[in-house]
C-alpha cells in the first residue's frame, strides 16, 4: 500500500499529467500518418525525454505508445488506409460506415472500445503480470508454429464474399512472403537480383499499396469518390460515444480484450494476430455474421478494443522478464533503460512504487486518449467533406512520404504501387485485400518455426501435436475451419430457400 500511495504522489504532478498528454497528442497524430507506426511514434520522442525524471519521461512515451495504436483507426475508417498495421481490420467495417454517412457514430465507437479495451488491458496488466509472463515463456517454435496456422485460419473468416477467393488471397500473401533469404539457410528466394528484397517484402508498402493506393484507384476509376462526399451526409449529432452500444456488446468488449492481452503478452506476436483473431471471434459470436465487412459496430468494437488492449499485453513480458513483446515495445525498453530504468524481474523487488507509476501512468494515457480524440471527433469527421479532387492527391502524397520516409527507398515506392495495382484487382473481382496482408504478416512466422521445430526436434513432426499449448492451438484451428465451413454452408441453404420461395 506505501508503494501504491507513493506512486500515486509521483503521477499527481502536473508536469507529468502534461507529459503524459503530450505525449499521447503526438502518438494520436504520428499513428494517423500512414507509415508512421507506434515504435517510430516512441523512437521520436526519446530525445525529448533527455533530462526528465523517471515518471515524467516514461510517462510521455507510454502516451505516445497508446496514441500511435489508436491514432491509426481515424484513417482506416476515413479513408480505408489503416494508420498501423493493427488497424487492418479496423477497416473492414468502420470504413463502410463512414461511406454510409456513420463517420461519427464509427468513430465515437472506435474512440470508447479503444479506452475501455486500453484501461481493462492496463488492469489486467498490473493484476496477472507474473503468471501470463510465465505462460509467454513457455513459446518455443512449435507454439508459434501453431499459433501462426490458427491465425491463417481466420483467412476464411475475413474474406469478403467467397471463401474460396478469400483462400486464393491468403495463399497469395504466404507465397509473397516467402520472398527474400530462407531464414534458415539464408538462400535467396525470388528476390528477382533486387537487394532491397533480400530481407522480404516490408509490410508498410504492402499495406499501404493494398489499402490506400488501391482505394485511390478504385474512386479515381469508378468516378464515385465525388458523388459519395456530395451525396452521403454524415451524422454529426451521433459524433459521441455510444456507450449504450458498447454495454450490450460487453460479451465482444470482454472476448477481445483477453484475446489482446494474452496474444499480445507473447513475444513476436503483436497486435496484427489478436485483432484479426478477435474479429472473428466476434463474428462468431454474432446474431447477423452476414453484416459484417459491411459496417457491423462488433467487428469495429472488436478490432480496436483488442488493439489497445494488445498495448497493455505487450508491457507484460518487457516489464516482468525484460523480454520486449513487439517492435514497439523493445523501442520502449529502451527508452526505460535511458531513464534508468532496467526491466526484469528485479524491478518489481527495488523499484515496486515506480512499477505502479508505470501502471498509473498507462491508465493516465488511455484516459488522455479518450479525450483528446473525444474532442477532436467533429473535426476529424469534417475530413469527408474535403473536395477528391483535393484529397486523392494528399492521400498519394502521404503514401509516398511515409513509405520513402522510413528507409528512403525508391523501391519501395514502385513496391507500393505495384500492391495498388494489385488491391485494385482483388477488390473489384472480390479477392479482398485483408487476406493477403494477413498471408504476408503469418507467413513468415508460420514457415521459420516450422522449419526450427522441425530442427530442434530431428524432424519428428509429431513433436508438434504433442505439446500441450501446440496441440490446443492445433485442434482449436480444426474446429474453427470446421464452424466455418458449416456455418458458409448454413448460408448457402438459406440462400437457396430465400430464392425457392421468392420464386413461387
């Protein structure tokens, strides 16, 4: 209780209530960039933390840190350009509804799931560090093996349309990411003699290629983008948190926020693999599975609670065992290790009141998230009324300099729009675009533990299934491909009714 009481003396100082809203201000605007992402949000805010106290310090960027993961959904459903990769699926429903005159209602829904996802990770956080860092621990290459093949199931979950087109994506994001060195040989594979694919296609220019770029294209070819901003009206009155919504969706709230806390407590998983997991969780456990991908507010409540929550996730192991969870978080350790401050299991032992800063400070951020974007909400609606004759070209020119501002390549650019292209034709002949990123992002993790497991075990593949927490993930993949067939089953037979009768 002193170190309770002690930390709350360190967080009640205005200058770190500033810091940490500073800090979650910057984070909002660096994750609404595309290519800015929540470590480079965190990596640009170090510097400034120079001189700072402990608390102040990390308190700004742990602010940066749930900013940049919620600033990301404001373009995703504006703009269907997800402003992080975590916001992939934020897209598949918020964008829909801002094209149906709900940009507020998306947004006051995807602002209310982030803070409560954010604030009941934060708990979780500080109530079940030790012993979900202990089950984090207990990953070795056949549990990423089968985490990554339950993550490819999801595949035939978030296609849009058929299943079947939906599959061919996937496969076609695992093939691209075999491209690049074997990551056990180091052998090149279809890199083409290009260098710059020696390490693998990045994601950033496949993301924005498949999402921003294609979505350009498609208004620019169809010639709606003018006719949308003129017809569609948005709802300024609906520009607030609907808690009410989000009371009677508690069972998604509740799903998804474990699912992003667990998830993200394992390292090198990240907020990619718990969103996608907890939309189809939450699309599982819907009455109308049919609406979503359409501007169903479950699969928005789901992606982003379980966004936010991943943040709290993450922070488990970098804090307990000094083992970052993400990218984002190894920037964050770092920026700790400036402060003085040295994650591991010691640090609970000597610094215990500074943990609890940590732990107050991270609710502080999620609460300054919540506000910030509260305020803002009007004005990020007011986007839609923008001319496309305006916003096309911005939109382009934010493509290129986030992808040319990372690692200043003009490959990567050609990269980018060449995954337009392809986004292009995947969404007009149905493929869907969100397989294939989700292909890309699983396929690497999914083919270097194999090939490890299959190492560390003399290429005994039984070895997979007879591991507790591998054969769990395995079979709950089997059952989650088998609902899925026959729930698109039920679909057709309804389908087929709906039709007989019509015609009579």
């Amino acid at each position: 209780m002193d170190n309770i009481l002690e930390a709350l003396t360190l967080v009640a100082d205005l200058r770190v209530l500033l810091g940490i809203c500073t800090g979650t201000f910057l984070g909002l605007v660096m994750g609404a960039l595309p290519g800015l992402t929540a470590a480079m949000a965190i990596a640009l805010l170090i510097p400034l933390t120079f001189g700072m106290g402990p608390v102040l310090g990390v308190g700004m960027l742990l602010g940066a840190f749930c900013g940049a993961i919620a600033g990301g959904a404001v373009p995703a459903i504006l703009l269907n350009i997800p402003g992080t990769p975590s916001s992939v699926t934020t897209t598949l429903d918020g964008f829909p509804m801002a094209r149906n005159g709900e940009a507020g209602k998306a947004l006051g829904i995807s602002i209310t799931s982030s803070f409560i996802g954010g604030v009941i990770g934060a708990l979780l956080l500080i109530a079940l560090s030790l012993p979900i860092a202990r089950f984090a621990l207990e990953f070795g290459p056949a549990e990423f093996f089968a985490l990554g093949v339950f993550g490819l199931v999801i595949i035939a979950s978030v296609s849009s349309g058929s299943m079947l087109r939906g599959l061919v994506a996937g496969l076609l994001g695992l093939f691209l990411a075999t491209v690049g060195s074997d990551p056990m040989t180091g052998a090149l594979r279809f890199t083409g003699g290009e260098p710059a694919l020696i390490t693998g296609i990045g994601l950033l220019p496949a993301l924005i290629g498949l999402f921003a770029v294609s979505q350009v294209l498609q208004d620019v070819y169809s010639r709606t983008g003018r006719r949308a901003a003129e017809a569609v009206t948005q709802s300024f009155d609906r520009a607030r948190p609907p808690f009410g919504l989000i009371a009677r969706a508690w069972r998604v709230v509740a799903s998804s926020t474990i699912i992003g806390v667990i998830v993200g407590a394992i390292p090198g998983a990240g907020g990619s693999i718990s969103s996608f997991i907890s939309y189809d969780q939450a699309r599982r456990m819907s009455r109308t599975p049919e609406k979503f991908g359409t501007g169903a507010p479950e699969g928005l409540i789901a992606s982003e609670s379980s966004n936010n929550a991943t943040a709290g996730g993450a922070l488990i192991p970098m804090l307990t065992l000094g083992v970052p969870g993400e990218v984002a978080t190894a920037v964050l350790m770092g920026g700790l290790t400036i402060q003085g401050v040295r994650p591991g299991p010691a640090l609970f032992d000597q610094q215990a009141s500074l943990v609890y800063a940590i732990f107050l400070a991270f609710i502080l951020a999620n609460c300054a998230m919540f506000l910030i974007q509260l305020f803002g909400i009007r004005l990020f609606v007011r986007i839609l009324g923008v001319p496309t004759r305006v916003m096309m070209p911005l939109i382009l020119m934010f493509c290129v300099i986030g992808v040319y501002g990372v690692n200043g390549s003009v490959f990567e650019l050609w990269l980018m729009l060449g995954f337009g292209v392809l986004g292009f034709f995947l969404n007009r002949y149905g493929f869907g675009t969100a397989p294939v990123i989700l292909g890309l992002i699983l396929g690497a993790l999914t083919e270097s533990n194999l090939r490890r497991g299959m190492t560390v075990f003399d290429g005994d593949w039984t070895a997979f299934l007879l591991r507790p927490i591998s054969a769990t993930l395995l079979l709950l993949a089997v059952l989650f491909l088998s609902a899925i067939l026959w729930q698109n089953h039920k679909f057709r037979q309804n389908d087929k009714k709906a039709e007989e009768a019509s015609q009579r």
